[in-house]
C-alpha cells in the first residue's frame, strides 16, 4: 500500500513538474511574441517617420538611396553644432595642427576630423547610413521642391524660346516665384558666380549690376538691409530671379521665405527664395581684399604693410571698414547676423587685449567665449539651412558644376576665363571673371612669412572651421549618395 501511495506521490509530482514547465514555455513564447510586437511596431513606426522626414530632405525625384535623409531627426543641426563647438573650443594653435596645417603636402590634412583625404580622392569614406557623420547637416526644408520648381520657370539665354514671349507667358504668381539669394562675400568668387547666372539665365531675370538689386537711383540697393515687405514689394515690380547681397550681413529672418529658421510660424507668403553662398579660404580673401582695395583700386606704387591694413580696417578706422572688407573671421560675422565685434578701438587700447594687438603683426584670436561661443553657433545653424555652400577652389570645377547643376539646373559654364598659378600645389587652371585689374597673386602662404602666415590663420579660427567643414559637406553629398546601395 506504501508502494502504492509513493508511486501515486511521484506521478503527482511529475504532472506538476510538467505544468510548471508548460507553464514556462507558453509565458517565454507569450513573451517572445510581445517582443517581436513592439519590434514590429517600432518598425512602423519608424518606417512612417522616415517617409515623413522624406518628403523634408530628399534633394531629387527619384534619390530612393539617398543616404541625407535616412538618418537624423528634426534636431540634427544640433549634432552639427556641438561637433564644430568641439572644434572651436579648441586653442588655435591646437587647431593649426587638427588640421595638418605644418604638413608639407596639402594633401596631409592631419587628424583630418572631416575625412577630406578620402573625400578629395572622390572615396566616401562611410559604407552605409549609420556610419554617416553628425556633421553632415540634413538637407534644408523644402529644397528639392525650391529647387525644382526654379529649374522648371528658369530659361537660359540659349534657350530657343523667345524672351518676350516668356515673359508675357509668365504672369506673377508668388507662390511659384523662386528667387537664387546669393550671398556674396566680396572677393570670394561673387564675380565669377554673377557671370555665371548671366550665362544661365534670361537677361530680363538678372539684376544688371553684379546681380545686386537696384533701389531709386542707386545701382547696388542693399538688399541685405531691406526688410521682407520690402523684397516682397521687389519680387512683384521686377520678377528677378536672382538678387546678391555684398555689403552687409546676412539677413538671417529672410530663412522664413522658405519655411526655415528657428521661427517659422509667420512664413512669408513668396516669393520662396533658394539660398546660395561661396566661401575662400580666410587669409587668401583677406590678401585679396588687400590687393585690390589698397592697391588696385588705388594704384598705389607703396601701400601700407598688409598687416597694418587689416588691423586698421578690423578697428573700423576707415570707410572701408563698413563694407567689412578686412574683418577677421567674416564668415562668422555675416551669418551671426553682424554682430561679432571688432577688434578694439582707440579709446581701449590701453587694455591687455588692445596692447596685444597693438604689438602684433596681425591681431590675435578672440579667446572670450562669451563673445564668439553665440555667434560661431548662430553661424553653424545659418549655413546648415544654406541650399548651397561651394567652397571657391571647386566653383568651376566638376565638384561645383555638379552641385550647381543639381539645385539651379545651370549647364553653362564656358565664359571668359583667367588662368593663376597656385605655386604650393603647381600649376592649375581656374575659371573666373575678374573686376578690374590684373590677376595677383593671393596665397597668403606664399606672400607671408611662416610666422605671418599662422598668426593670420589662428587669428581667423572660426572661420577656418566653417571653411573645412563646407568643403566637406560638399564633397560628402556628392561622392556618398550611393553608398547604400
């Protein structure tokens, strides 16, 4: 009977241990299941924010590999900023050397933080989407629909419509009006970008002067200064498609007319302007403004020491300081919106940092974060809802011609042409267009001394920065877009 009773013992035990086992498994399935439930619809999820941030960020019709859109949300600038910050935060000597700037060879870029070793060989140096940098800003809103409707209304002068029938076919719509704002940073290729537009579109689209549009009796009316109602008003009486701005810094509000900014919520109603600019190396632009506005413009046989000009005009002592034409890091003072300071004036230069750049040959670099740190981040966020940043160096090459051609449609590059020598890395062919005098030398490596030269770069840090990184950006959109395939 004991027997009995054990064995009935141990059958019960077994049932019981099988139920709990049962019971285990089917909770681990149920829990598997739930697993792949959220997975899936995660998935969707994120499947239908991709598509959302698609319709955003796209740069063409049919760029169903486009690897610019598959991988930031609405804050990316952020990722951009913080990255750069790292950067500027950096002492400019410490910079000099990120960059390889001791390298004999230019093709030493030294820690290379942008990958342009690989980049200037036409290599994209990431294989797929998630290795892709969070320096490469997104696409701007509503740039590819900008872009293809300006391609759409824009006719060259070779085309074989006639102009006046064009224009009687082309009643104002504002809406449909899409402006090329060219962002013209004087001697740093707006000559050559404004032959350029001449040559690619209709003679009645084209402001006459530089591309700069008119106001009452004068050639240049300063568009940078006009308020929105102002080009609104502009854009209705004249229908270019085009308009520069030289003089003064960029208007950052003008972002709304095409639904960008930090405040978008008052979006203008047209017409819808694509954002354009070109950007030279720092001290070269600084050399170039020298030898045209203090010695070309002037034909003067003795000119001041080029050092002396600059640290004259970054204290506003003469008219040409308005024009901001010797300003150390212009680029950071243009889309800041003017307000980075200039160096110190008479009245303080009796202070530690006025004595500085008193003994200095060029005056040394702003260290005071409360100063730059706003302005170089307001700087990243502007040029990152920029449609198009081309560094100088690439503006009439394939690099430039390509990228021009995928946002204006512009085919037509063959204008009159100079030809420079650029002596640290032989010789090479430039096209151009020149405004007076004849072709300077304006490598500011080669017209310095080593010591000049390095104090001029860390002085223009910033600027340095934004240059290194545009060249990158450029490169990064067009030799990766097909790295997912």
């Amino acid at each position: 009977m004991s027997a009995l009773h054990s064995t009935n013992e141990r059958l019960k035990r077994h049932h019981r241990h099988r139920r709990i086992s049962l019971l285990i498994t089917v909770s681990f399935g149920a829990f598997l299941l739930v697993v792949v439930w959220v997975d899936a619809v995660k998935g969707v999820r994120d499947v239908y924010q991709l598509q959302s941030q698609q319709q955003h960020v796209t740069d063409g019709p049919n760029d169903h590999s486009d690897v610019f859109r598959e991988r930031r949300d609405a804050n990316s600038i952020d990722g951009v900023v913080e990255i750069l910050m790292d950067l500027a935060q950096k002492a400019p000597s410490d910079l000099w050397n990120v960059f390889g700037m001791d390298a004999s060879s230019s093709s030493d870029h030294g820690v290379d933080p942008f990958q342009l070793q690989a980049l200037e060989k036409g290599e994209c140096p990431w294989s797929s989407t998630d290795e892709l940098p969070h320096w490469l800003p997104l696409r701007p809103l509503n740039s590819q629909s900008l872009s293809e409707t300006y391609k759409s209304t824009n006719q060259s002068p070779d085309s074989k419509r006639n102009e006046k029938v064009h224009k009687e076919e082309s009643a104002y719509d504002p809406s449909n009006h899409v402006i090329v704002w060219y962002e013209h940073i004087s001697k740093s290729g707006g000559t050559t970008f404004c032959a350029l537009a001449n040559r690619n579109m209709l003679p009645s689209s084209v402001p006459k002067y530089h591309c700069m549009p008119s106001k009452g009796e004068k050639r240049d009316g300063r568009v940078g200064t006009w308020g929105n109602d102002e080009l609104m008003e502009y854009s209705r009486s004249n229908q270019h498609n085009i308009v520069a701005n030289e003089w003064d810094s960029f208007p950052i509000d003008k972002l709304q007319f095409s639904g960008r900014g930090d405040d978008t919520a008052d979006e203008k109603d047209g017409p819808r302007l694509l954002f354009v600019t070109t950007l030279r190396d720092p001290a070269d632009r600084l050399l170039s403004s020298y030898t045209f506005f203090a010695i070309t413009t002037k034909n003067e046989q003795h000119p001041e020491p080029f050092g002396d000009w600059v640290k004259r005009l970054s204290r506003g002592a003469t008219k040409l300081a308005q024009y901001n034409v010797g300003r150390l890091n212009h680029i950071t003072w243009r889309y800041s919106g003017g307000e980075l300071p200039p160096l110190p004036t008479k009245e303080d230069e009796q202070s530690k940092r006025g004595r500085e750049v008193l003994k200095s040959q060029f005056p040394p670099p702003v260290t005071d974060e409360s100063i730059w740190k706003p302005l170089f981040e307001q700087t990243v966020r502007t040029l990152s809802q920029f449609d198009l940043v081309v560094p100088t160096e690439y503006m009439t090459k394939n690099e430039g011609r390509e990228a021009l051609r995928e946002l204006l449609g512009w085919e037509q590059y063959d204008f009159s042409q100079r030809k420079r020598r650029d002596s640290v890395e032989g010789e090479r062919t430039t096209s151009y267009a020149l405004t007076a005098g004849q072709v300077k030398n304006s490598n500011a490596r080669d017209y310095l001394g080593e010591d000049e030269y390095r104090a001029l770069w860390e002085a223009n840090w910033l600027d340095n920065i934004i240059v290194e990184w545009s060249r990158a950006v450029l490169l990064t959109r067009l030799h990766c877009k097909k790295s997912t395939e």
